[in-house]
C-alpha cells in the first residue's frame, strides 16, 4: 500500500470520482459515467483514467472497496467514501464556493441589479 496523500485543489478527475460517490457506493462504470454527467461532459474520464484515480483513492484511504449486492456482477467492483473522502470533499467544495464569492465580489453590478 502506497502512502499517497492527496491535496487541495483537487483535480478535475478525483473530484468529480469522489462527488459521484456522495449520495452512495458505486461501481466503475457507474462512477464513470456520473462523474461525466456532473461535470457536463467537462471531464473526460474513459476506463485507464478512472481506474488509476480509483486506485490512488483507495490507497489514500479517501474510499474504499465494498462488497456489492448479492444480484450484482461478481465481476464488478463497489466503491464507498471513507469519512476522509467526505471530509476532503467537503473542504474541496468550500474552497470552490470561497473562490465563487471572492469572484462575484469583484464583478462589477449592473444597473438594475
């Protein structure tokens, strides 16, 4: 297991993966595709991108593998958000609405607005 650490900002990449997991585990593919649907197809993320994001995830303990349904492909793999997943994902969107703010802040108003 590799000591990897993973640190804000967080790419486009890893922070969708872990978005996708936030209502629920998922599998691959699913991950995949939500991740691509949340991002409005911003993030392109085929099958050698998501699984090398999924596994430094997993070595940095952000998620972790989980057993899937009985009904499920024993084939696929189920993915869950550790408490330091969510925790770093929390942070990771305060950072994104701060800069949001910062940014409105500096627009200047229209007239009538």
């Amino acid at each position: 297991m590799s000591d990897e650490s993973i640190e804000l900002p967080l790419t486009p990449t890893v922070f969708f993966t872990l978005l996708a997991l936030a209502d629920g585990p998922k599998h691959g593919y699913a991950i995949m595709k939500v991740a691509i649907t949340l991002s409005e197809k911003r993030v392109k993320m085929g099958p050698g991108a998501l699984y090398t994001t999924v596994q430094r995830l997993v070595d940095a303990r952000l998620i972790e593998e989980i057993k899937g349904e009985a009904d499920e492909d024993a084939r696929r793999r189920f993915y869950k958000l550790t408490s330091a997943g969510r925790g770093l994902l929390e942070r990771e969107m305060q950072r994104l609405e701060s800069l949001v703010l910062t940014a409105r802040g500096l627009m200047p108003r229209k007239a009538g607005h």
